[in-house]
C-alpha cells in the first residue's frame, strides 16, 4: 500500500471557524490532489499540486486553500466552514502524470461543519 | 462539462458474472481508470485502459471502446466481498494526471 495519511481522520466543526486538513506521504511522489466525496457526486477535486510550492484549481475550489512547503505535505484549508463542507475529504497522490500512473488515495477525513 | 456516466445501483447473485458500464465523452480522453471503493474506505485502483480492447486481471476485465466512449468493468464468478462501489475516472487531455470521476456504482451481491 502506498504510504498516504491523513489527519485528522474525524473533525466536527461549527461554522464560521477555520479548518486544515493534512495529507502526508512517504511516496516521494510528485503530483497530490485533494477532493471530496458527496453521495450522488462522486468525488470531485479541489485542488492539485504538482510540485513544491505549484498548486491549482479544481473543479470545486471556492473556499478552499491549499499550501505544499514539502513533497510530502500537502495541507487543505478552509478558511472559514460553511456546512455545504460537510463531506469527506481524500488526498491522493500520483507518481508521474502521464500513462498507466494511477492515484494512489488517502484514508479520508469526515469532516462535519455544524 | 465532461459528463461520465455510469448507473447508480446493480444488484448480482453471488457466483453470477455482473457487467457495469461507464460512458464518457471522447474529445481529449487520455486514459481510463477503475476503481473499488468499500464503503467507509479509500478507493483503490483495479485496472487502467487507454487502447481499444480488453485488460483482464484475474476475476476482473475492463474494456475500452475510444470511438464509442465506452467502457465497462466486467466482475466474475461474483463472491460478497465485490459488493461495493465501483468507480468509473477519466483522465483528459491536460496534464497533471487529474482524473473526472462517475459518481459511481454500487453493487450489491446476495446469496
């Protein structure tokens, strides 16, 4: 199994209030991804890395932040919680970004904004 | 947008064979991807297409039609533990191996 964590694994928050999720990997791989996963959506991403310090949008990034100051943390902040974030939450990550290099995911946080 | 479909739910006996479909639109598709998902875990990787044609890997098959923008992962000889979600990824031209995701399958497997 790839080396991924994340934490914390549980989080039940109140809106209003700022929150960081971490994602840690012991891969050395190069691209890292957050998304979050809703019943009838699938998972969707939120934001990639693709290097230290390189990040973009997703596909549903309002009101999410992300920083990556090593390989191997890739941290999602939200900086204030609205409970439209209720959802869990993946990291994933991908070795190179082409050809038969598939997403290796996280355990995922459950994130509750109340 | 690009849209990948694929049913919601499939209900298959255990034993039995079960085929889950998985269509896409086909302007920039740079490779598909499938995945298994229990619930309350992590999805986990079960076959890769990007040539026409059929993966097999043990009890699972993927096949990938680009023309068409079709796919389908084909389970066999069905035991409970495949029920689960199976999640159908494409990845698009772009870069950055970012992959669009169906919302899913969730196969159901009885006695």
């Amino acid at each position: 199994d790839a080396g991924i964590t994340q934490s914390p694994r549980h989080k039940v928050t109140e809106t209003g209030t700022p929150v960081t999720l971490r994602c840690h990997q012991t891969e050395n791989h190069r691209y890292m991804y957050w998304y979050r996963q809703d019943p009838g959506h699938g998972l969707r991403l939120i934001h990639y890395s693709y290097g230290v310090k390189d990040t973009d949008k997703g596909e549903v990034s309002d009101g999410y932040s992300v920083s990556r100051s090593k390989t191997e943390d890739f941290l999602l902040t939200l900086e204030s919680a609205t409970s439209s974030q209720t959802s869990v939450y993946f990291c994933a990550i991908s070795e190179s970004s082409s050809g038969h290099n598939e997403q290796f995911f996280g355990p995922g946080t459950r994130l509750t904004v109340l | 947008g690009q849209n990948i479909d694929q049913p919601t739910e499939m209900t298959a006996t255990e034993g039995a064979i079960v085929q889950i479909n998985c269509t896409y639109q086909t302007s920039g598709f740079n490779g598909l991807f499938w995945y298994q998902q229990h619930a309350g875990e992590a999805p986990t990787f079960l076959s890769y297409n990007v040539l026409d044609g059929l993966e097999e890997k043990g009890r699972f098959s993927s096949f990938l039609s680009r023309s068409k923008g079709y796919s389908y992962l084909l389970l066999k000889e069905l035991q409970m533990k495949d029920s689960a979600s199976y999640l159908c990824a494409v990845r698009f031209s772009g870069g950055y191996n970012k992959l669009i995701f169906g919302a899913g399958t969730r196969l159901a497997v009885h006695p």
